[in-house]
C-alpha cells in the first residue's frame, strides 16, 4: 500500500494556522496555484518517497486535502499547461504537443478564442499575477500579458539549457511583464524571490489569482552544490544521478516553504486557496521515481500521467483529508472559477471539484477521459497517441505505431495485464469514445495561422530524434 503518511512525518509542525471548517470566509478568495515540472508521483516525502524529504509541501498536504487520482492532461509539458488556463482538452485548443522555439519542432499553437482562467478572473475584479515558466508562446499573440495575466516575472520558452544563465539555445527568454531581463542565480531561487516579493508588495484590496509555475525539476537536473552536499550527507550511498534529482527536489520544497511563508506573514494565508501539483509524471532516464506506477514522463501508462495534488484553503478544507476521485488539471479551471463565485463560460471540459475539496462525497465519474500527445523525431513521426480512460478502464499507447492496449486499474494498477483480446466490449467501446474525440478536435490547427513559428527567436535546431523536453 502506498501510504501517505511517512514516519515520523506527523511531529512537523503545521505552516498554516489552524481553523476550523465551520468558519467559513464568503469573500472571494485569493488564489495561489503552484504549478512544477516533470515532479514524479513518488518523488515527494507525502506520497511515498523514502529517499528525500519535502517537509514544506508534506505541510501543506496535512494542512488541506490529498489526491491519490489526479491527473496531468498530458504526460508533457505544453498540453496539460493549456488545459490548466484553458479548463479544456488541450488538442481543443490547438496545443497538442511541445511549444519549441523552433517552427519545425513546435507542436502546438494556443488558439486565440480560448479564453484563459486570468482573463475570466480579471473580469470578476481579481488582479492576476505569473511568476515562472510559461511555455504557451514566445510572441504576439501568446504572451502572458496578453492573455489575462496584469502582471509576468518569469521565462517565456520550453527549458533552459542551464539553470544559472537561463538561456535556451543561446536565447534569453527571461522576462518581466514584455522586458527582457538578465538576472543571476539559479532559477528556483529567481521564481521563489519574484513571487515573495509580488506577495510583499501587494497592497490592493481586490482578490488575486497568482500562478507560480517552477521548471524544476525539469532537466537539466542541475541543482546548487549546496543542496547537493547536504542531500550526501545524509545519503552517502545514493546513486549520482539520483542524488541531485533529490536535491533538486528538495531545494524546490523549501522555496514552497518561503512562499507559503511570505503568505502567511503579509496576511493572506485565512482566505487563500493554495493548489499544488504537477505538469506530467517523473523523467525515468534522469532518475525520476513515480510510485508503484508503471511508466514516466512521455507515457500514457500512470506513471506519465498520475501527479501529486494538493489544495489548501483554511476554514473550507478539511486538514489531513483524502480524496481518490479521479480529476484532471483542466478541472482546477472551474474549479477556481466556483470559489471565486465566477462563471467559467461556455465550453469547457472541465469540472469543478470544490465540493469534493469541501468534503462533499464525489459524484460518481461518468465521463470518457482523454489525452494526446503529437511529438515529431524518429519515435514519434510527426503523429499522435493517446490514452483514453472510462470508470476502471483504460486503453492507451505510448507511441504511434504501437497497438492500444486495455487495462483494469482497479484489478491491475500497475498496467500489466493487455486485456484487449479478452474483453473486446469494453475495447470497443473505449475506442469508440476515442475516436469522437479525435473527430471533434481533429480541425482544430496546432500551427499558426501564417506559418511563422511560436517565435523563431533562436537559430540553432535541436538534435533530429532527441527525446523532447
């Protein structure tokens, strides 16, 4: 059984203060949503692991509810990230696969008629606020401060190829609100400063929504010699390559720390929804661990897509609770739209969970569940795979030219059992639903309308057949 509870974890002391559910706030609350990159299911001390401690984000996980069944929208990066500000399926809205900055090795295109969580929450009175890693465009007309966003500290592209100089393909995408910005330090510490430092400074008495968004720990797994000389002190024996993924991880739990801090300490903390989780599951070839889910990061088995998910909210949350309803991260759209009291608009395909994060037992799950991916190289050839999922079922590909394969999750949770052959009802069914999907996003375009790349800034091209990032 995996557990969430560790030992020894229950003599930390609480960050947030303690309320009680029955001291409900009816005032719109301030939202502060921590999105971090390619973090694996298994890879925190809350949901199993044994080899690192994250006592900062194990706080916030007693302090609100626990998701054992959340799901990324896709096992990479620039999907599930359009279906978080979207509240849709990411092929929906023209972001199938990877925003690169290269044309020939983009994979998506955010459609100018969808409309982003900021933009609804900037109507509703909110100040809107993004620290961190973007990764939906490098130009006009997809840039954060054109999308509803009042205020951008952070990095427009993909990855950085060095955590210190912040550069992709020798291009500086580090931005404040449109200006480009060179700072020093390492990224983690840059994205944690910025978003204390907006906290301090916010003195307006509307609501905020801030979305802080890590790359760690994204490759490359770089993390400072500091926290990798105190992860090998307390673990001399640990591989290297896992030893500083670990203390890449640990140095991103203490900066959620001084975030969950600095809102505390400026007064924010009572009525604040606080949700944490992450884009897609752990990078298996750098060391990543997801649990006792099968796959990584690129697979449509758990392991690529199954997060971790918090949310925190004070007097509305129940401490210590659980859920394993099976949501999805275009699900915090409406979801943050209920608890603002703003209606979301039409067509989307999330659904809010807030009564389930207020203790109200789950509506049983009746809808069909997608995910895509479209990646070009020589994996991939430019086509799409997918995953589909309905109640305990599950069918899935990792590659194009691989077969579906049927799973029971409830019988088989680790996937290791193709019940294609032996249950060809439930198959057909599965594909049915699939193919639907497929034809009611199929003219939806993932490349812009006048053939220019997501911002053809950079000239060197990526190594033909790399695994994307």
């Amino acid at each position: 059984m995996w557990s969430i509870l560790m030992p020894g974890c229950l003599a930390l002391c609480c960050l947030l203060p303690a309320t009680t559910i029955s001291g409900e706030n009816n005032s719109p609350p301030h939202v502060l949503l921590i999105l971090v990159d390619d973090l694996g299911y298994g890879d925190l001390s809350s949901f199993g692991a044994k080899d690192l401690e994250t006592p900062q984000i194990y706080r916030l996980v007693r302090q609100g509810i626990r998701f054992s069944q959340f799901y990324a929208n896709c096992p990479v990066c620039s999907p599930t990230r359009a279906a978080l500000l979207t509240g849709r399926y990411p092929d929906a809205v023209g972001v199938p696969g990877v925003i690169r900055t290269h044309g020939e090795d983009s994979w998506g295109w955010l459609s100018k008629d969808a409309v982003l969580l900021p933009a609804v929450l900037q109507k509703a009175g909110y100040r809107t606020a993004m620290v961190g890693k973007w990764h939906l465009g490098l130009g006009e007309p997809n840039l954060p401060n054109l999308r509803g966003f009042d205020f951008f500290h952070g990095f427009l592209g993909d990855m950085m190829d060095d955590y210190l100089t912040h550069r992709r393909h020798g291009q500086n995408y580090l931005r404040l609100n449109e200006q480009p910005i060179d700072p020093q330090g390492h990224a983690t510490d840059l994205f944690t400063a910025w978003t204390c430092q907006w906290l301090r400074t916010y003195k307006h008495k509307e609501p905020f929504f801030l979305y802080l968004a890590y790359n760690a720990p994204h490759g490359p797994i770089q993390p400072l010699e500091v926290w990798l000389a105190k992860y090998r002190a307390k673990h001399p024996d640990v591989t290297e390559q896992r030893a500083k993924l670990a203390a890449l991880i640990e140095h991103l739990d203490s900066g959620v720390g001084q975030v969950v801090r600095t809102l505390e300490e400026t007064g924010h903390t009572r009525n604040t929804l606080v949700i944490f989780t992450s884009d897609n599951g752990g990078s298996l070839p750098e060391g990543a661990r997801n649990g006792p889910l099968a796959g990584g990061k690129q697979d449509m088995l758990e392991g690529g897509i199954r997060v971790p998910m918090c949310a925190v909210w004070p007097g509305r949350i129940k401490p210590g609770s659980q859920s394993d309803r099976v949501a999805l991260t275009m699900d915090l759209f409406p979801t943050i739209c209920e608890a603002a009291g703003v209606q979301p608009g039409r067509g989307i395909d999330g659904r809010s969970i807030l009564p389930t994060l207020l203790g109200k037992p789950p509506p049983p799950e009746d809808r069909f569940l997608y995910w895509v991916r479209l990646e070009g190289g020589r994996r991939f050839h430019g086509a799409p795979y997918y995953a589909v999922r309905h109640g305990d079922w599950k069918l899935l590909q990792n590659a194009p030219d691989e077969p579906l394969r049927l799973y029971n999750l409830k019988d088989d949770p680790h996937e290791q059992i193709d019940l294609s052959s032996q249950q060809p009802g439930e198959y057909a069914e599965l594909k049915m639903a699939l193919d639907r999907h497929i034809a009611r996003v199929t003219s939806v375009p993932y490349r812009p309308p006048n053939g220019v790349g997501p911002g053809e800034i950079g000239k060197a091209k990526p190594t033909a057949g790399k695994p994307a990032r």
